[in-house]
C-alpha cells in the first residue's frame, strides 16, 4: 500500500511539474496549497 502511494505521489509531482511549466496563477496557487497539504498530513 505504501509503495502504491509513493508512486502515486511521484505522479502527482509529475503532474504538478507539467502545471509548473505551464505557469499561471492557478497552477501556481494549487502548488502552493498541494505543499500546504503535504506539510498538515506529514507535519
């Protein structure tokens, strides 16, 4: 299960770098409230 959600999140960062590179306020907002979340369910 843990293995399927890393490569899950590695994906999902994947993704995120494609938003990344098409930068607009948007992608830019949702990586900072990804980050957001990742620091709430890790921290």
């Amino acid at each position: 299960m843990f293995i399927n959600l890393f490569a899950y999140f590695i994906t999902f960062s994947l993704n995120l770098c494609y938003l990344f590179v098409n930068t607009n306020l948007e992608s830019i907002y949702f990586v900072l409230v990804y980050f957001k979340a990742l620091g709430i369910i890790y921290g």
